[in-house]
C-alpha cells in the first residue's frame, strides 16, 4: 500500500507563503485522491510489491492502454506529490541554500545558487499548462533541471536520472492564494524549501 508521507509541518506551518486552505485542499484532497486511485490500479495491473520508482520507469509492460495510462497519471500523482510536500518546512526552520557537495556540484553545473533558482524559476513559469519542475541527479552524481508536463516525472518519461526536488506549478497548488500570479508563487517556495532535505536526497 503506498501512502502519503506525513506532513513534517502543521497545516499552518508553511503559512504566509502557503496558507492552511491551500494545504488541506492540496495534500488533503488532490494528494490523497491520487494515492487511493494508485493503489486501486496498482493492484489491479498486479503490480503490489513493486516501487512506485519501479511502476513508473517500467509502464511498457503494462500492455492496457487505459490501465498503462492511469498508472502513469495517478502513480506521477502521488509520487510527485510525496517528494513535493516532503521538502518544505517553516520559513523559520528552513535550510535557505544547500552546503557540501551539493552546494559544490550546483556551483560547478550551474555557475551559482541564484543562477540555478534563476534556471528552476523560467522552467517552472514556463511550463505551459499544468506541470512540474525538477532538480534532478544521476548515477555519477551530475545535475540537471527540466520541466514536465500533467503528472509526468523524469520516471514516466524514461529519463535516466532521479528527481531530488520538485516544484508543482499545477493552479490547484498555488491558485486559491496567488490566483494567476504564478511567478509570485514561483518565487515564494524557496522561502520554504528546506535544502537539509534536498541534501539528504542528493546524497542518497
Ligand atoms: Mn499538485
């Protein structure tokens, strides 16, 4: 059975950049709806016991047109959304910028911290429609950022590396707070993002 992680803040926690509206609608209607679905299809295409790393990078072999697809949707859905809510924390307890050797490999990849926010940023306000943006790193321990759109991840599109953050710009995260303002909230989630987080992913 795969679940929601537990929230590490309060619903309020991330408030004024995200509000407790926002949070319960998001985490606690859309997050939780991808999940039960997933699971629904997991079981049904006999796939209990595999990763959702696993499911995603291997949807070809699910022969089912409709069944490969609902996976691919509902199982982006709730993996996305996981590595999404994991990594934020209070304005006030929030790692503001990464140190050691993701720090380093940022610096060496993208030139600096601000110029890899600065890259994040156009992706994520430029994905058109519904999407995501990510960080993401390989075997060899590179980087590199990339935008998808729905609930694709670098998984579902057989991209060969493995996402360690994820910014959600679909209206349902940002719209009920900054309305059509969605480079204010762009903006915004890196007051919340809690690099400690990002680190331990990198690392891992
Ligand atoms: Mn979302």
């Amino acid at each position: 059975m795969f679940e929601q992680i537990k929230l590490p803040y309060e619903v309020n926690g991330l408030e004024p950049i995200i509000d407790q509206l926002t949070i319960e609608t998001h985490y606690g209607k859309h997050h939780a709806a991808y999940t039960k679905t997933f699971n629904e299809l997991v079981e049904k295409a006999g796939l209990t016991g595999k990763t959702a790393e696993e499911i995603l990078s291997n949807l070809d072999s699910v022969a089912d047109e409709t069944l490969r697809k609902g996976l691919r949707n509902q199982g982006g859905g709730y993996y996305n959304h996981n590595l999404y809510f994991e990594a934020f924390a209070p304005v006030d307890k929030a790692k503001h910028a990464p140190t050691g050797k993701l720090a380093e490999k940022i610096n060496e990849t993208f030139g600096s911290f601000d110029a890899l926010k600065e890259k994040l940023s156009a992706l994520a306000t430029g994905q058109f429609g519904s999407g995501w943006a990510w960080l993401c790193t390989d075997a060899e321990g590179n980087l590199s950022v990339m935008n998808t759109p729905n609930q694709d991840n670098p998984y579902s599109l057989g991209c060969g590396v493995k996402p360690i953050l994820a910014l959600d710009v679909w209206e349902h995260a940002y719209y009920l707070q900054y309305k059509n303002l969605r480079a204010e909230y762009v903006k915004k989630y890196f007051d919340i993002l809690d690099w400690a987080v990002v680190e331990k992913k990198y690392e891992a």
